[in-house]
C-alpha cells in the first residue's frame, strides 16, 4: 500500500532541493508507465523543476527515446543493471535535465522467469555526474509492484540528493 503522507515528503524534499540547485529532473520509466512523471506533477510549481518524462515501455522505445544500445538489452536483458543505467544517462541525454530516476522491472502477474521473478525492479539515478543503481524484489500484485516502485524511487532520489547537498 502506498503510504501518500511519505510519497509528499519526499517530493516536497526532491522539489526543494532541485529549486535551490537550479536543477530539473527527468524520469525514463518501464514497468511504472509514467507513474513517477505523475507523481512529481501532482506537486503545485513542479514545473520548477521537472523538465521530461519519458515512457519507455518496449525495447525499441528505450533504443529510440533514450539511446539504449539494443547490444546492452540482448545481452543482459531490459531488466537489469547495465539497462537501468543506460535509461538513466540516456534521461539526462535526452532532456534539459541535471539529475534523473530510470525504472525497468517484472511487475506481473505474468513475464517473470528464475532469475528475474515478478517484483524484480532495477531502478537508477544519475545526479552529480554520478550513476547510481539498486535491484529491489518487490511483493505483492501488479499494482502494488508498480506503487512500490514509484515509493523506493523517489525515497532514495531524496536520500541521494541530501547526501550530495
């Protein structure tokens, strides 16, 4: 369950924090279809600092949009660490932003496999001329993976962005 009280902290702390920078964000989302861009456009003044979001749901979009080398993705997989970190440099790439949250993950109910089971998200950051990256498992259906996602991105996004402050 998304506990909303928490979500708005976290991006009254992002919104505050990117306005003091100068800084805009971007979003390059799979399996959350937009739900981060939604959230961060739901806070008033957010045109302040959120520049882009850019669903990239298919292969070829996060090729076409971001510049994913289809190499990276038939090598490791959409779902996976060098793909998340493609996303996330490719959102900065790709739009007039400084610090940006890339999201690829199984949220179900079906698509999982051993090695990446349902709730299996990758999730990165790129802030500071730095790329961050982290693979959560994430229980519960399709929407509650998908709203758990939406949850840890911008919690750690807040996280990240204090400790670089």
């Amino acid at each position: 369950m998304l506990d909303r009280q928490r979500l708005e902290h976290d991006l009254v702390q992002i919104s505050a924090a990117l306005c003091s920078r100068g800084q805009m964000l971007s979003t390059a989302e799979s399996c959350t279809g937009g739900l981060i861009a939604a959230a961060c456009t739901e806070l008033a003044g957010s045109s302040q600092w959120f520049e882009r979001g850019f669903v990239t749901y298919s292969n070829q979009a996060k090729t076409d949009l971001l510049g994913v080398d289809p190499a990276l993705i038939a090598e490791h997989g959409a779902v996976s660490e060098p793909v998340v970190r493609a996303m996330a440099q490719g959102a900065l790439a790709h739009a007039r932003a400084q610090v940006s949250i890339a999201v690829t993950g199984v949220a179900g109910p079906s698509g999982g496999s051993a090695d990446k089971p349902v709730g299996t998200v990758w999730l990165g950051w790129c802030l500071e001329g730095q790329t961050h990256s982290q693979v959560q498992h994430f229980a519960g259906d399709r929407a509650g993976v998908r709203a758990a996602t939406l949850a840890f991105a911008l919690a750690r996004l807040a996280e990240l962005l204090a400790l670089t402050g």
